[in-house]
C-alpha cells in the first residue's frame, strides 16, 4: 500500500526497527481479549517479531493492499510517534462459501488507543483502496468487540450483521462499498 497522510497522523511502510512497537501492539489487552492467538509473549518475541514485521512487508510493493504503520505527524522537528497498524488484505471465506473479499483491520499501541488515531487512518486507507477502484471493503469483529466496532462505525462502514461468511466463525460484519459502484 502506498504510504499516506491525514490530518495528524501518515502510514509508511515498517522495517525492521519497529520490533518494540510489534510487541507492544501485539500486547494490548483488547488483542489478548478478542485475537489470542495474535498475541506475542515476551519469551517468544526475539523469533516472532521480526516474522511478523516480514509477514507485514510481503504486499509493500502493492499499491492498495498491505499493512502499514500508523504514525503521529508532528508538528516541528520532533520524531513521529508509532501509534497503530492498518491492514488490507484478503479475507478467507468460511468452508463453503464463494466470496473473494478484502478486509480492513485494525491494531493500536496500548498506549496510544483513545486518541482517534486509528479512525483518522483507516478513513484515509479506506478512501483510498475504493478510489483505487477495489468495489467492496469489508471488516468483522468479534461480536463483543465494541472498540473495533465503534472504528468501522467512525469510518462510515455500515453494519450488517452477524455473519458466518468469512474465518468459519461467527462474527460482526461491516462493509464499504465503492460510491456510485
Ligand atoms: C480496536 C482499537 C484499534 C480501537 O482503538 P481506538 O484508539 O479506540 O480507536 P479510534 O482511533 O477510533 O479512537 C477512538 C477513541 O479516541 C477518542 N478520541 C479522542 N480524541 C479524538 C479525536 N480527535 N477524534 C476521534 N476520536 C477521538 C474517542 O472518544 C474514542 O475514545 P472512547 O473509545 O473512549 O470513546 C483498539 O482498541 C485495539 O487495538 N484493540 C485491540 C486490537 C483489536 O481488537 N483490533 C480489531 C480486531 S477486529
């Protein structure tokens, strides 16, 4: 995904410096809660952060999907603060099911959540990837995950339901669709 800028915060693409951002995302207390198995323990981050910042990269030279971080811009010289990450990419159906659809998500720094940081850049990456000419983003969460609901409702994504439709589980589904599309 192409790097991007909204009003306090712009996405670029991570390296391999971000390992203590990586861990910290992938503590949040919300993440244990909803995504355990994306949680990453401090016994085993020296192997599964720089995997994850690899897995992170692989779409870095597509212009629409990808995962990219969130950072502050700030307002002089001061260094730009990583606050989040914003990821775009294909969503696996449930067993049976003939959807081929891409998904926008979702992960904060524990200590940088309640700001509207993620909001202000899942807006600017949703408006781009429907500019892009993708006709239709979805987005599921757990359906007790009202934190990540409220974002997809913040974005203006429109919510359908409960659905089956994608990971074989039940979750809360939102979509975006392309304006006039
Ligand atoms: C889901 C998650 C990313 C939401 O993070 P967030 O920081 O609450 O999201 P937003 O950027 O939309 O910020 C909204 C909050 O900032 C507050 N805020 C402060 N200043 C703001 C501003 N200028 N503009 C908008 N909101 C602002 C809002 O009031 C809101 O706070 P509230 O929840 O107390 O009402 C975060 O909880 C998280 O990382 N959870 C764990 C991972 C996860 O569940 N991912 C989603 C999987 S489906």
């Amino acid at each position: 995904m192409i790097p991007l800028s909204a009003q306090r915060v712009r996405t670029r693409h991570f390296t391999p410096d971000d390992a203590d951002f990586v861990l910290a995302v992938h503590q949040h207390p919300g993440l244990r809660r909803f995504i355990p198995r994306q949680v990453i323990e401090d016994a085993d981050a020296a192997e599964a952060v720089p995997a994850r910042i690899e897995r992170f990269r692989r779409y870095d030279a597509d212009p629409v999907l990808g995962v990219v971080l969130v950072e502050t811009r700030p307002a002089d010289d001061a260094p730009a603060v990583p606050v989040a990450l914003i990821m775009l990419q294909p969503i696996p159906a449930s067993t049976g099911v003939d959807l081929q659809d891409v998904e926008i998500g979702w992960r904060a720094h524990p200590e940088h959540t309640g700001h509207g940081y993620v909001a202000e850049a899942a807006r600017a990456v949703l408006d781009h990837v429907l500019a892009s000419g993708l006709p239709r983003v979805v987005a599921v969460t757990d359906p007790a995950n009202s934190a990540s609901q409220a974002v997809c409702e913040r974005i203006g994504m429109t919510r359908v339901g409960l659905s089956r439709d994608y990971y074989d589980e039940e979750t809360m589904l939102y979509v975006a669709d392309r304006p006039g599309g």
